[in-house]
C-alpha cells in the first residue's frame, strides 16, 4: 500500500482536514487517490466513528473501488467497506466506508438533510461535472452551513481547475499529487477517414495487434450501437480462439462488466469495446493498447423544443489524454488516435459540465423537495441556465409536481421520493389508481433500456406495445395471441406476430435487465412482483402521463402535430403512421419535424376521461374572410391539438360585433353601405375637424381605428358583409356628435349654400380643408363677398362655372374677381353665349339663373 503516488500527499491531506472543513485534491491518474484517500482517512478523529460517503459517477466505477478497498482490508466488500448504487447494494451495520453513486447522495440529503451518520462526503473524478455531482455539491454545502457545521467536504480529480472549486468552497486549501504513469507512445491518422467508424476501428484495432504482439487493448468507441457493430466486424475476422472480445458499458449487467475488466485468463488476449465509461475511476486490468475513435455520445437538452438528443461529439484533450493513461497504468503502453495532431490542436481543453446541457427537472424537483424554489439560492460551480430552469418548471407544473408559487405539492413530493425522471414518477403514481403499476414499472424500465427488439440491419417498428410484448413473453409470462375461433386478435398482438415474423428477435439480455429494473420499481411502490397481466393497449395513455407535452394528433399518413406544437414523423411508413392519436416517448430533436423512434397510440376518448383539467374548451368567433362572415365555434384544445369543433349556438354578441368590426377594418370601409348623404356627412364632421380639434375625426384613417367607438352600437345583430345593407350608416355617424355639434353642424357646415339668384347649390367637403361651390357666374352677380362657412372661418372656393357648367374661375376672393378678372373673361363668354345677360357692373347686376333675369 505504500508505493503509490498519492501515499506522498496523504499526511499533507490528513492535516488540511483535520484543521478546515473542505479541501480539493488534484491527483494524476492511477495516483492511487479512489482506493487510498477513504482508508486513509477512516481511523481520524474528526471522523468520530461515523461514515465516509465517495461518490463515484458510475456504478462499475463504485462497486469496484469498494471491492478493491475490502480486499486490502483482507474483508469481503459489506464490512467495513461497502456500496450503494441502482439495482445493487452491499453494506452492513459496520460499515465505515460507503462507495455511492451521486444520485444515491440525492437521496440520502433529502431523507437527511444533515447527514448525521456522515463525516466527510468525497465528490470522486468531479472533473466529469455530471448534473448529480454539481447538485450534490451544491446541497452539501447548504447543508455544512446551515445544519451539519463539522460535515467535511472533499473533491478528488485528476483533471479539475483547482481555483474556481476550492473558492466555491469557502476558499478550501488544494493539495496535488504529480501521481506516477508509465510512458504511453501515441500513433495519429493523417485524417480523419472516410470509411464508417466502426471499419477504420476494426482496420486499426488488426493493425495494433499485429504491431503488438502481446497486451491486452481497450477501444473507445462512442455508444453500445458502435460496440455491436465492431463486435461483429471482428468475430468475421476469425481472430484467433485465444481473444476474447468483451462489450463494456452502462447497460451491461453487473457481472457482464465485471468480466470485462477482469484480468484475461492466462494465455490469452482480451479486446474490450467500452465507452466512456471506462474513461476514469477504475483500472481495466493487463490493458497497455488503447485504440481512441476520439468521439463520445452525450445528452443535450433544449429549452426550445423541450427534448433531449444524444449527440455525437470530438471529445476535450482532457477525455482524450484520460483515455490514452489508460495503456499506462501497468507499464509501458501504446495509444493509436483515429484522428489527425492537427485536430488534436484543436480539441476543447475540457468537456462542458452536464448542467449546462442536460434537461433540468429532475434537478428542479430534487431543488423543490429540498425547499429551494430558486436556484439561485445555493452555490454553483455553474448556476442553471435561467432558459433550461424555466422550461424544467412549465413541465413539473404540468406534472402535478409543482403549484402555481413553485412550491412542492404532496403528488410532486411523492414523485420525488422516488428518484425517477419525473416524467416517469409520475407516470407511475397515475397508474396506480388505475390498476396499471406494474405496466408503468415496465414501461418506465423498457425507456431506460437499449432496446429490447433487434434485427439485421433494420430499423424496428417504433411501436412500444410491441416490446411490452416482448418482455412479457421472454419472462415466459406473455398471453399467446389471442386468435381462437370467432376471435380476432388483438391489435399489439396481431402487431407483435407480424413484426416478428419479419425477421426480427427478442434480445433477452436486453429483456432481463429491463425485468430486474421493473421488479425494482414495483418493491418501491409495494405492488406485486408479478408479471402484469392487463393488456397493453393502455400502453399509450401511460405515456401520455409521463409525455402530455408529446401527445400526437395525426396531420396526413405518418406527419404529427405534437400538443407543443412542434411537428413529428416517421421516416418510414408503419402501422402506427395511420394512427390519429399517438405519444411519442422517444424522439431525435432533429429539423422541423422531429422524427419518432418510439410511441404508443392513445385514444381520444382516453384523453377526454384523463387529461380533463389539461383540455381547454374555448369559444371562438373569429372573422371568415373568404366566406365574408362571422364563424363562431366551440373548440376542445389540447395544448396546440384541436380535438373538436362544433358551431357555437348563442355566441356572445359583443364577440361577434368585434369579430365583424376585424373584418370590416381588414377590408376597409369600402365595404360599409355608403349613401351619398352618408359620404357628404363624413367630409362635413371632417371639415369641422379641421376648423375645430374639439370635433370628432371623420378620416378614413380614424373611422378605421375607432370602429369599435362609432360603429358597434348599430351592428346589432349583424355576422356578415350582407348584413351592413341594413346599416343606417348616417345615423352611426351622426352618433358622434355630442348635442351641441349636432345643432352646430348645419349652420357651420352646410349642405347647401343659398346664392344671389335663389338657387340652394350643394357644398362639396371633398377636400376637408377647402370645400368648394360650384355655381354658375350669373347666378353669383350682386354679391361683393365671398361667402364663408366654418364660424365665418373658411372662405369658399368658388368654381364659377360657363353656362354650360364649365369652370370659367376658381377662386376664394370674388371681390378681386370682379375688380380684375371678370372683364377679361366677360368678352369670350359674351362672344360664346351673345344671348346671355353680360352686365358692366357685376356687383349692381341682378343674378339669374336663366338666360337673362325676369323684368323687374
């Protein structure tokens, strides 16, 4: 125990904790720090007895560093050393030493805040900056000052930037440990190649073995889909009998990944195809061959859409340079790198942490069960984003989970407690009412699994009955398909048969897991462990719980509306396409249209009967342009899914005349009944506009903009463009003045001006600002002024007109006229009209409105 690298620092770190509550220690990888710091830290006397939480960020990464310790305790792991993580867990009343996985602390700090039977909780490989660990982080020190002050916190890393921790924990001091690797030779590519992934690995992993005798090798590949491919690319190379070939990944059983970093049997060669997960925290043992493909498989969230898409990304020099330590643990190793030095120049230095990509409710309900409405609240490394909380808070009001203060509701407490997803959480306390338990235990189970339908090259069929089905009769506990006489079957079942026979299987490794982690849930929840019997077309209204937001309404064969509002797909045409109601429980985020993986169809009915308080009935009247008429329906609305429509009997009529009034101003007032009088009214109240503000406005412009003030109280009754025949616009438009303007009106701006010869002639408004009288010259003779309306205001513009009503003049100043002008238009109307009256003094004359004026 004494030749490892971290062996140098453990005093220095034993001192800092004895005197400070928190310390951050950098240690370089294979320094020892997983297996060595806990023991070293177990007989201290702050330690008082109690317990040394470690969190590691994956469960192999748990259960082997606690078996390791136990080992060099000479103990078998669940004495003093022990482990809890999901579906596993090894501890016992004298247990000093318990290596947990971090959403396990998640739950211990709810159940505990102050963690009483803790001393000190080391946060392992915090470089990783999962969601759990920030969390955890973030409650511990809430908990150290305000409940717990002689609770110690550590963080271990062999790749973190110090600084930034250690002041986030009140300025911790920072002990390194240089740690101790064994040379590791690096081969790049020139580029990246053109082949698919899976060949350029199968090319390099048979040239690694050729140029390396000896030595096992560990191969990153991005995710299980790679691991498959490549697994079976080499089992055609017909390797020879004495190499093993082992998956490792996170939904490998226990034993399955245990067999995968054990020590190959002597005389022969072992190739693991991991992922990530073998990136830190654990040792796969003989490895000196690491072959990188430089690529790794992550969750991002979009607050946009709600949804979350693995993505396919270069990993940081820090993941890269982890991976290739690992040829170097035991001695001397060789690293070869399906990319280029010059992308290796340009790799991220570190990945970026899971708060800042990862869909926030879970963290949300975990911040509410703790009492913290705001995130603001605690201390962050990285605070959530403010998008990402937000979208996590729509979602668990929607759930049931939170009340309209964002405060914990009991439902939402309930769901909490049981450490799922809360989509899944409540999906599973809805179901139990119904008899349905034990078919959300699977369901929420086959969503946490690879899935359970395999076949050669294709794409199964997305329909999720299909693999309750499945996992149903792999447990040997599925009905056979019910297809006796007078029966058909039933529509999964006949779905089941069909798609099985189409080639492909069952994977029952897959099915066992899922069973193991169903069978888990059911404990929790205290229902029978027996295999559910009910049908599986409830399947759907199950997922609609945990996805309301997904629940699909069918736009045309194989397109969806999603009650978000964004769109949907299949890419290829199958059973579920001519559905016209679905829930897509799985989907890739990609594009317009999200294409669908996995769903189940829901009824309409099933909606109306579970989902009444999320259906919104709305009475719409709305304005039909091309039908130029009112519509008033009655919708039932969910979300952006419109279930029904039917027309609505007695719509409201202040609705109505508003819908109207919008297609009136859509169109303009060209559609209004205009009389003649009613025309001549407007340009009349517009005129006094002009000459008085007090006035109402009669422009186009305004009567548009106020249809609402002067023209709605005679719509009365009125849904369509046909109706406004019977409107006595003149009235409505009279209703604008008040008493007094109505009196005014007339004597300020008439309709008709009385002339020198007796004729009532009609006053044009057209122009608000100059209205014009056209009249005959001879009919104007006698009168030295030009008359004046507007309060005396406003001259007239006179057009004085031929005998043949022809405009001869235009002006506002007729005394002018007659001094100056008249002379000279006298002799051509005297040589174009010689039997018409011509008189010398125009003002003297008598006005006529004939030839020539009666006798006197």
């Amino acid at each position: 125990m004494n030749n490892l690298p971290i062996e140098q620092v453990l005093p220095e770190l034993q001192h800092h904790l004895a005197k400070n509550a928190n310390a951050v220690l950098v240690a370089a990888p294979g320094a020892g720090k997983t297996t060595r710091v806990p023991l070293a830290l177990l007989n201290e006397p702050w330690l008082a007895g109690r317990r040394i939480l470690m969190l590691e960020p994956r469960r192999l990464a748990a259960r082997t560093a606690a078996r390791y310790m136990a080992s060099l305790l000479g103990e078998q792991v669940g004495e003093t050393v022990g482990y809890r993580v999901r579906q596993d867990s090894k501890t016992g009343p004298n247990t000093r030493i318990e290596v947990i996985t971090e959403g396990v602390l998640t739950r211990m700090l709810q159940e505990d805040p102050a963690l009483e039977q803790a001393g000190i909780v080391i946060f392992d490989e915090f470089h990783e900056r999962s969601l759990h660990a920030d969390l955890g982080l973030a409650l511990c020190l809430q908990s150290q000052e305000l409940l717990s002050g002689d609770l110690k916190l550590l963080v271990m890393s062999a790749t973190l930037e110090a600084e930034p921790v250690a002041a986030l924990m009140n300025d911790a001091p920072i002990i390194r440990s240089e740690g101790r690797a064994y040379p590791v030779e690096t081969h790049y590519i020139s580029r990246r190649p053109d082949e698919r992934l899976e060949s350029a690995a199968v090319r390099t992993i048979a040239e690694a073995m050729r140029q390396e005798p000896s030595g096992d090798m560990l191969v990153f590949l991005p995710g299980t889909g790679e691991i498959r491919r490549v697994q079976e690319r080499l089992s055609e190379l017909r390797l020879d009998a004495s190499v093993q070939v082992h998956p490792l990944h996170g939904s490998l059983t226990s034993e399955e990944q245990d067999e995968a970093i054990s020590p190959a049997p002597a005389g022969h060669r072992k190739i693991v195809l991991a992922t990530s997960i073998a990136e830190t925290s654990l040792t796969v043992e003989g490895v000196r061959i690491v072959v990188d493909c430089g690529l790794s498989r992550i969750p991002r969230f979009s607050p946009r859409t709600g949804m979350t898409r693995l993505e396919t990304v270069p990993v940081s020099r820090a993941s890269a340079d982890q991976r290739r330590g690992r040829a170097g643990r035991l001695g001397p190793g060789v690293c070869w790198r399906l990319w280029s030095e010059q992308e290796d120049r340009r790799l991220a230095e570190r990945s970026s942490p899971e708060m800042l990509e990862a869909d926030l409710a879970p963290l949300m309900l975990e911040l509410a069960a703790w009492g913290t409405a705001d995130p603001t609240e605690l201390r962050w490394l990285d605070p959530p984003p403010a998008a990402a909380c937000g979208q996590a808070r729509e979602l668990l009001r929607r759930l049931g989970a939170l009340d309209g203060r964002g405060a914990l509701t009991a439902h939402g407490r309930r769901m909490a407690g049981l450490g799922l997803h809360p989509r899944l959480a409540h999906m599973m306390v809805q179901a139990i009412p119904l008899g349905l338990g034990g078919m959300a235990c699977e369901i929420a189970a086959l969503l946490g699994e690879r899935d359970v339908l395999k076949g050669a090259g294709a794409t199964p069929d997305a329909d999720v009955r299909l693999r309750l089905e499945a996992l149903r009769k792999a447990a040997g506990s599925g009905r056979p398909p019910r297809q006796g006489a007078g029966s058909a079957p039933a529509p999964a079942e006949a779905a089941a048969a069909a798609h099985f026979a189409g080639g492909f299987s069952v994977d029952t490794a897959a099915c066992r897991r899922v069973r193991q982690e169903a069978d888990r849930w059911k404990q929790a929840l205290q229902l029978p462990l027996r295999a559910d019997a009910s049908g599986v077309d409830a399947c759907g209204l199950l997922l609609a719980f945990a996805y309301p937001d997904r629940i699909a309404q069918s736009r045309s064969t194989g397109r969806f509306l999603l009650s978000s509002g964004r769109g949907a797909m299949f890419a290829t045409l199958q059973p579920l396409a001519a559905e016209p109601y679905l829930v897509a429980a799985e989907l890739d985020d990609q594009g317009a249209e999200s294409r669908i993986h996995l769903a189940a169809p829901v009824t309409l009915a099933e909606l109306e009967q579970h989902f009444s308080s999320h259906i919104e009935q709305e009475e719409l009247v709305v304005w039909d342009r091309a039908a130029q008429a009112v519509r008033a329906r009655k919708r039932l609305r969910f979300g952006a899914l419109l279930l029904k429509e039917t027309p609505l009997a007695k719509p409201d009529p202040e609705a109505v005349a508003g819908a109207l009034l919008q297609g009136i101003a859509e169109e303009g007032l060209r559609v209004l009944p205009w009389s003649k009088a009613a025309r001549q009214l407007q340009q009349r109240l517009q005129f006094m506009h002009e000459v008085d503000r007090e006035w109402p406005n009669a422009s186009d412009e305004a009567l548009i903009a106020g249809l609402a003030d002067w023209l709605a109280p005679h719509l009365s009754g009125m849904k369509s463009f046909a109706d406004l025949t019977r409107l006595h616009l003149s009235d409505a438009l009279a209703d604008m003045l008040d008493w007094k303007q109505r009196r005014e009106l007339d004597e300020y701006a008439p309709t008709h001006m009385a002339v020198p010869s007796g004729s009532r002639v009609a006053i044009d408004y057209t122009d608000p600002c100059s209205p014009v009288l056209a009249v005959r010259l001879q009919e104007m003779f006698g009168l030295a002024q030009t008359p004046r309306i507007g309060r005396g205001h406003v001259p007239l513009t006179l057009h004085l007109l031929s005998p043949a009503m022809r405009p001869v003049q235009v002006t506002q100043d007729l005394s002018n006229f007659w001094k100056n002008t008249y002379f000279e238009i006298k002799k051509d109307l005297k040589g174009r009209y010689p039997k018409h009256y011509w008189p010398d003094d125009p003002t003297a004359a008598q006005p006529t409105n004939r030839v020539r004026p009666k006798p006197q």
